[in-house]
C-alpha cells in the first residue's frame, strides 16, 4: 500500500517530525487542518485523503487554489479554478516495494541504512543511520523508528543534540482515541524543548501537535468516509501550462 499518511500534511505546514511513515491500510477521510501561530491569523486548509492520493484546498492571496498530490506516482497537481488551467511538479516516487519499511525514501543526497533492531522501554525499534554531505562535511544522525507506529521514538543529531519521544496518557481529542506522546529535545548546552503530539491509534497519523512558543497544528472535523474519485482528477477542459513547481501567483498575469 502507498504509504499515503507520509504525505498528508506536505505543504500545509503540517509535516509533523515524528510522523508515521506507513500505514498497513489505507482509511481514506476528509478533515480541516488547522495552523495557529502566535499574533497570527490562523490558518485553515480542507483535506480529502484517498488511498492513492491527497487533494488540498487552501485560500492563497484572498483567491482558491488546489493541490492534488499522488505519492504513488511521485507528482503534484495544482489547479486554478477560476482560470481552469494547472500545472504539475515531480517529487521523489514513493515506492510500494520500499516505503513501508525504508523511512529513508524521501532523503536525497544521502546515504541511509538499518544497522540494527533495539528495545527501548518496552517498544521495539528499527535503527537507522543516515550520513549525508554538507558542503564536503560528513554528517551522521541515527534514528530509533517505532517498528509499530512508525514514531521516532530516539535520534542523535551531528551538533549532539538528542530527541527522545515517550508515550504519557491516552487521550480523546477532537473525538478520536489518541496517544499523547512527549518528545523532549537535549542540546548539548543544556536547554532542553518540549513538544506534543496526539497520535491518532486508528489514523495512525499525529493529528495534533504543540510546539514551543505557542505553535499549534491539528487536524480537525475528522470524517472517515470513501472520498469521491473525481475530486483527485484534473478536469478535463483544464489547460496545462507547465511542469515547474508552482504557487498560485504563477497564475495572477494569466487568462482564459
């Protein structure tokens, strides 16, 4: 299965760290996904989740714009209405054959391997090693991936920080059952930062997370439902005018 719930959040701000990298079965669903920033207006975003592919609508500039995403195929579409023209974006495929068990398949530039399997406080973890290159430095980060959930539950970084991520209470939020989990990152002078995130146990995706500072992203008016086929399709009398990745300004100068 596509492991569409890797991809949920991409591009609305909503890439949450820890996410889950896989999901044995697809449950397709709509919901609005929420971003509070301090001494900011919220932003808001509707969702529609298939199997194969997730469809974003957004306010951008006071006008409408669409993004349908199908990591399966390793594309992006984004459609203006009002104008019925759209253009398309490449990204890294995700692959079936890999995905459910490579966390590493986004990575570029990169050299990522399992090194090993681990018990950390009664979860069984994956450990992985990534080594990349940073003009001409060598830098290793190792990562402890919930075999289960998919979660980082433990990551060591170059600048010998550590992240640790520990499950404290199951919690009902926004209606749906959730594991509340703490992620505590040390920096080697001391300070530590604490987050939070509800891991939807059915979903098996975050659908909620605080940051330091007041930062919020949640998912929210969650409906599980088979999702239409024709709102992940380009409509037919859309004109496409290119393949470079695209903001919706791309399309301010043009008309009909």
């Amino acid at each position: 299965m596509v492991p569409i719930n890797k991809i949920i959040f991409i591009g609305c701000a909503l890439l949450i760290t820890n996410q889950s990298y896989a999901t044995p079965k697809a449950i397709e669903f709509s919901a609005d996904a929420v971003i509070s920033v301090p001494q900011k207006p919220i932003k808001q975003t509707k969702l529609f989740v298939s199997d194969k592919a997730v469809r974003r609508e957004t306010m951008v500039n006071g006008a409408p714009t669409v993004e349908i995403i199908y990591p399966g195929e390793g594309r992006a579409v984004f459609l203006n209405d009002p104008l019925k023209l759209y253009k398309e974006r490449s990204f890294i495929k995700q692959d079936e054959a890999t995905s459910d068990n490579n966390p590493c398949t986004q990575i570029q530039n990169s050299v990522c391997e399992k090194i090993g399997t681990e018990n950390i406080d009664g979860i069984n973890t994956e450990k992985w090693q990534i080594i990349s290159n940073d003009h001409g430095r060598k830098l290793r980060t190792l990562h402890w991936i919930d075999v289960k959930r998919k979660l980082a539950i433990r990551e060591f970084f170059p600048d010998g920080s550590v992240a640790e991520l520990k499950m404290i209470k199951k919690e009902k939020i926004n209606s749906r059952d959730t594991e509340k989990w703490e992620r505590t990152l040390r920096r080697p002078n001391g300070e530590d930062y604490k987050s939070y995130q509800w891991y939807d146990t059915a979903l098996k995706i975050a659908i909620r997370e605080e940051l330091p500072g007041g930062y919020l992203r949640e998912l929210k008016n969650i409906k599980i439902s088979k999702q239409p086929a024709d709102l992940f399709n380009t409509p037919s009398d859309y004109k496409k005018i290119g393949n470079q990745p695209v903001m919706y300004q791309d399309f301010s100068n043009r008309r009909q």
